[in-house]
C-alpha cells in the first residue's frame, strides 16, 4: 500500500502542474513525515493519497467531522486486495463516515483482477439502514475492452521426480532462475515471506556477485529511504534485478519491468495475473510471469493456475460479514473523533455492506465490550475504551492517550 501510494504521488504529479496548478497533492501513509503531518494538520492538500489504516486515524481526530466534512470525492485503488479482508471492512467503515459527513460524496472504486464487478460494486454503496437489499444510487461499471497479451510459463526443475512433496523455499532452483535473470532484462522476483526474499537475494548474489548494485530487496520491514531507491531505480531501469514480497504487488507503474518471476506458490489465480501485470506495463506490451515451483505439489499448481488464468477463470472476492472486532475497533475511533450517539452511529454502521444485517443485540455488544470490557472485564478500568456522558459516548482518558501516541 505504501509503494502504491508513493507511485501514485509520482504519477499525479505532472498532470496536476498541467491542468490544475492550484491544487496541492499530499500523502499520509506510515512513511509520511511529523513535519508533513503537521503541515496537513494547517491546511489538507487538495488530493489526499492515504491508506484505511491512515484514514481511519483521521476520522478519530476530534475536529475529524469539520476537517472531513468538504471531501467529495474518493477513489479506492486495487479495490480487489482490499475486499475480502478486514482493511476492506475498515474502509466501509471509514466510507460510511464520510458519507455522513459529506453526503454527496461520490466514490469510485478501480481494479484491473475482480471477477464479480456487480457485488464489488454493491459494496462501495451506501445501503439503506432499515433495507438491507436498497441502495441509495445504482452503481455504475466502467470496464475497458482491452486485450492485454499474458504469458504463463513454468520454470521445470531438470529432475523434477526428486522433488520432495511439499516445503522448502526452493533454493535448488537457483541455477535455473539465475540463468533465466542472466537472459532477460529488468526483472521482479517475487517471493510470498519477507524471510524468503531475504533468503532469495542472497542466493542470486552469491551466484552472481557482479551484479552488486544491480540487484535490490524490497519488502515492507525496509526503511523509506531503501524503498524509495529501490522504486527509483526500478522506474529509471537502473536495476536488473529486484527480489520482492507482496509489498510491490498492486498497481505499481514499473515501465522497464520485461518479466517477473514467482518463486513457490502466486496463491490465487488473481495474484498470480497482479504480479504479472507489473512487466510489460503498457497498452500492447506482453506481461510475462515465469513460475517457479519449489515442490512437487508446487508443479501441479502452476499447470492449474496457467489454465484458469489463460481461461479468464478468476476467484471471486466476497465482503466479510459483520466481523464485530473490526466494529469494536471503530466504535472507539468515532468516539475519540468526537463522540456519537448509540441510535445514530448503528443506522450509520448498517449502511456499510458488511454490517448491513447487524442485529442491535450485536451492536450492544461491542458497545458494552467497548464501555466497561464486556461482563468478563468490567472490573477492570484499563480495558474501559469509551464513556457516556448523557446520550453521547466520548473516549476514555486511557483511549486518549492511545490515540496520542499513536
């Protein structure tokens, strides 16, 4: 999310000197600077790039409502890695707030790997609280008749019968792989652990030493400043080679990208055609995905996934249903970004798709687990994260300070 926000600062950038010269652009991630923060702080930057975790910070601001209230627009990039996990939840969340706020907001949600358009679409909808079934404007589906060329092909280990059945990081592969980077030009090895890329680009080091300054890690444990280099080197095409985790997966604009290469298991057929598309990142251009399996199990994937990605076969994302942590989580952030009311904040809460069935006995719940930690902990001030003050639920001091130091 962070190399996605970065890329997307970068890639506005221009346009805006062109053709809106008065507008300023700013970022809020967990790269973004205190200088920055209390910059943004004076005055919000006409477009702001941010992530659910950074938004979901801004609602809990107390002025959050008067800071948030001008918003219009929101757009939701790689809508797909968001929706069937819990930051996708989060960001419902965070869109019903805003929606309250702001209640012409307009939302726009962009993705280049969904299979069921109608229902990711449904989900950036507001719903009807007493309905769950209506919603306040039918959703409209922009989708480009494109035919970007892909090719899938497998890297086969020489003596694939002495494969074990599962495990191991495929280090036995090394030879092949590297002599696949010696031919090719600007390539992205993709890795699915942090440890696994650490343990990958030692092992292409070692067998090409020459290549020192020419090959890069990237993965969200990095600092900034190593990330930073690494995508302008990327971008410049002043590296051959980078050895990466899903933190350079989404829509990252790497034009000198020729081929990427998925060590072990791509996890999905919409994974394995995000990673490829971050080679040949033009119209016409061929993206090109190389698998590599490390086991046996591995060999039979890749065959599996080759054909229902070249069949347009894709998994379908599917909201979670009302998971009431994330809930609890964002009854605490409202009432620090300046209280609500209980009746209020549950019409609101179910017109976020996921929440859209939530009984009031569910709702009570969190509410309670929230005020006094449940039955369980209610002796306990520490686990107390909100209070009511008449018929407004405010934050506790303990839920201040946590929101300070965060």
């Amino acid at each position: 999310m962070r190399a996605l926000a970065a890329d997307t600062a970068r890639a506005l950038q221009e346009p805006l000197r062109e053709l809106a010269p008065a507008w300023t652009l700013g970022s809020r991630t967990g790269d973004t600077s205190s200088s920055e923060r209390a910059k943004q702080d004076r005055r919000m930057p006409t477009v702001l790039i941010t992530t659910p975790e950074s938004l979901t910070l801004l609602i809990s601001r107390e002025k959050s409502r008067e800071e948030l209230a001008s918003v219009r627009y929101v757009v939701v990039d790689e809508w797909h890695e968001l929706l069937a996990n819990k930051r996708g939840v989060q960001t419902q969340l965070a869109l019903a707030r805003l929606q309250q706020f702001q209640s012409r907001l307009v939302t726009w949600g962009i993705s280049a790997t969904l299979s069921n358009l109608q229902h990711s679409a449904h989900i950036l909808c507001r719903l009807d609280a007493n309905n769950a079934s209506k919603i306040a404007f039918l959703p409209t589906i922009v989708q480009a008749n494109i035919d970007k060329p892909l090719r899938i092909d497998t890297l086969i280990p020489e003596q694939p019968g002495n494969y074990s059945w599962a495990g191991h990081l495929g280090a036995r592969m090394r030879e092949p792989v590297v002599q696949e980077l010696a031919q090719s030009g600007t390539t992205l090895v993709f890795t699915n652990t942090r440890s696994q890329a650490e343990i990958w680009y030692q092992l292409i080091l070692e067998a090409k030493p020459e290549w020192a300054g020419q090959i890069a890690l990237h993965h969200g444990s990095l600092d900034k400043e190593v990330r930073d280099w690494v995508e302008r080197g990327l971008k410049a095409g002043e590296l051959k080679v980078v050895v990466a985790t899903s933190s350079l997966d989404l829509g990252v604009d790497f034009l000198p990208v020729e081929r990427v290469l998925q060590i072990g298991s791509a996890k999905g057929v919409a994974r394995l055609i995000q990673r490829a598309g971050r080679s040949g990142h033009a119209p016409g251009r061929t993206s090109r995905v190389t698998l590599v399996p490390t086991n046996t199990l591995e060999l039979i994937e890749a065959a599996a996934a080759r054909r229902a990605a070249m069949a347009g076969h894709i998994e379908s994302r599917i909201s979670p249903e009302k998971p009431l942590d994330v809930l609890v989580q964002h009854l605490v952030t409202v009432a620090l970004g300046g209280g609500f009311v209980a009746d209020e904040l549950f019409d609101e809460v179910r017109t976020a798709y996921a929440y859209r069935e939530l009984t009031r006995e569910e709702f009570d719940w969190a509410l309670a687990f929230c005020e006094r930690g449940g039955e369980s902990l209610q002796a306990y001030p520490d686990y107390h994260r909100i209070q009511k003050m008449r018929k407004v639920f405010t934050a506790c001091p303990i839920a201040l300070c946590s929101a300070a130091i965060a």
